[in-house]
C-alpha cells in the first residue's frame, strides 16, 4: 500500500473520531443519541421479515 493510501486512509479515521467527539459532546449528546436511536428502530423494522398473512384460498382442500 502505497503511502499516500495510508495517509488518506488516517486523515479519513481521524476525522470520523473528531466529527463523533464533536456530536457526542455538549448540548448535541441528547440529540445525537436520539438522532441514533431512532435510525437504529428503523432499520431493524425495515430487516425485520414480515409475517404474511394466509387466507382461506391458500388452503388447498382434499
């Protein structure tokens, strides 16, 4: 890996851990953690599988 990789690759890193210090410190903590919260809630509904619901026409009769 060529060096200017890595260093793209740490400028990337570290600002990643600025922007998340930066989000979780001071008035912005309680939005940021709802902010989370709620995005994290949606995703595990939307991975949630969904129950399908059978009817009478699914069943097959002998």
């Amino acid at each position: 890996m060529s060096t200017t990789k890595k260093i793209a690759i740490g400028l990337g890193i570290a600002s990643g851990a600025l922007l998340a210090a930066w989000l979780l410190t001071g008035s912005r903590k309680n939005k940021t953690k709802a902010f989370l919260a709620k995005k994290a809630e949606d995703l595990k509904r939307a991975l949630r599988p969904k129950k399908e619901e059978s009817t009478d026409e699914d069943a097959i009769y002998i």
